[in-house]
C-alpha cells in the first residue's frame, strides 16, 4: 500500500505542477500587460508553441497516471506484472525515438523553424561540448545523484516503507544478458538524452521562457521532467538535475551539451548500478 501511495503523490504532484504551469503563464501575461516597458525575452516562441508542445510531452506525462492505475488493478486481481525484458527496453527505444522525431517534426515542419539554428546544435565545436558535458555531468552525477539522491531516499524511507527502485534499475542491478545490457545503454544513453532534452530543454523549456521567465521556466519543466520518469525517491535528485541542464543551456546556448551531460549521468548511473561496491 506504501509503494501504491507514493505512486499517487506523483500523481498529485504532476498535476500541481501543470495548474502552476497554467497558472504562471497567466500571471506573467496579466503583469506584462500592466508593465508594457518590460522588454519580451524572445520571439522566436509564441503561446501556439504552449499548446503543440504538450502533444509529445503527453506521451511522458501519461506515465504516472498510467502507472498509478496498473498497480491499482494488480493489486485488485492479486498478480504482479511480469518484469521488463528485452522487449521492454525495444519498446522504450521505440518509443524515445517517437517522440524525438514528433517533437522535431513540430518545430520543423509545423512551426518552420531551422532547428539546428533554434537549439544552438552549431554553436559550438565538438571537444567544446565533450569537455562541458563531461564536467556537467560529474557535477551532476556529484550533487543530483549522491547528495540529493541519497538525501531523498532516506527522507523518503522514513514516511513510505518497501519503495521500489525503477524496473530498470532492477534489472539493471540483476546483471542480465549482454544484449539486456547494450539495449540499457542505448536507451539510457543515447535514445532518451535526445529526446527528452529536444522535448524538454530544447522545445518546453524555451517555449515557457518566452511566455514567463528563465527561473520560473527552469523550475516548471524540471517539476515535469522528473515526475515523468515514475520514481518518487529520484523525484528531488531528478528535479535539480533538470534545473542543472536548463543551466547549461542557458549558459553553453548549444543543446548539444544537455544532451551530453545526460547521457553521461545516466551511463555513470548504469556503472554504478553495475558495481555498486565502487562506491562503498
């Protein structure tokens, strides 16, 4: 019942953080309209972006209500569901490319817009965006995952007993089959830094910056991009992770360098899985 209740905090949590959404949007409006002095951050992103941009993100935002009624109904019948496999990992794949391509497919072809010139993907050379994704990602990987990280689960622990950790970290920590462990890495890795950070970072973050401000932006999507990932003890780590990678955008103006910081927490998260004994 504790692991049951805690799926449903992240429900009520995602939708505080939409109503925030909605309702800082709304805020800012009404004051930009009383303070017509107050320069516009950018018009590169209308309030039409507001609207498109939830079509892909839905696809990650449906996760925990969906998530929340799967083990509702498990716990009616009495069964639990069968643990991910090889399959499992296919379909996530599957489904990062998806929503890449929808996003993509919305700034470029319904919106028009040049999407390498939009994110900053040439802005800056390649050992540019190594080196600061490498150096993000320890910092990351420093304060999100051990300080926060370890912070959260043992606040947490004291309020829900018996919290799993996510299937894939599960598994993960079982050691399957060499194929099981090059799909993690694809996944986690490659698959889904580029899309979550083109959804997230690249077409969430700027459109609600353009609507509101950088801070308030920051902290919205992060609210959003660490519920989408259905785990209540990395719901904390994940949010100032997010916040961490809408600074480097801000700072790097390349999308290039979330991208890598990500794929470089989640590859150091898998080996830490791997080997845990490295750590303790």
């Amino acid at each position: 019942m504790d692991e049951l209740a805690a799926k449903q905090v992240l429900v009520d949590f995602e939708i505080i953080a939409l109503i925030a959404l909605f309702l800082g949007i709304a805020a800012f409006r009404i004051y930009r309209h009383y303070s017509p002095r107050e320069e516009i951050p950018t018009n590169d992103f209308d309030g039409f972006d507001l609207v498109l941009m939830f079509f892909p993100a839905m696809m990650f935002l449906i996760a925990p209500m969906l998530d929340l009624f799967a083990s509702k109904s498990q716990l009616e019948s009495g069964k639990r569901s069968a643990e991910p496999g090889v399959g499992f990992l296919l379909f996530n794949i599957f489904y990062f490319l998806f929503v890449a391509v929808m996003t993509y497919g919305i700034v470029a072809w319904v919106r028009n817009r040049n999407v390498a010139d939009l994110f900053g993907l040439r802005s800056r050379s390649l050992p540019s965006v190594v080196m600061c994704s490498i150096i993000g990602g320890v910092s990351s990987v420093l304060i999100c995952a051990w300080a926060i990280g370890n912070f959260s689960e043992d606040f947490l622990k004291t309020i829900f007993e018996g919290l799993s950790a996510q299937e894939l970290v599960n598994q993960m920590k079982e050691k399957q089959s060499g194929l099981y462990f090059v799909l993690s890495v694809i996944a986690a890795c490659i698959a889904a830094p580029i899309a979550e950070e083109l959804l997230f970072r690249g077409y969430m973050y700027k459109s609600l910056k353009a609507a509101t401000n950088p801070v308030f932006a920051a902290v919205i999507i992060g609210a959003l991009f660490a519920v989408a990932h259905v785990n209540l003890p990395a719901l904390v780590p994940l949010w100032a992770f997010s916040i961490l990678l809408c600074l480097a955008y801000e700072w790097s103006g390349s999308l290039w360098v979330p991208i890598g910081m990500h794929a470089f927490f989640n590859g150091a998260n898998i080996l830490l899985m791997q080997y845990p004994e490295a750590v303790q």
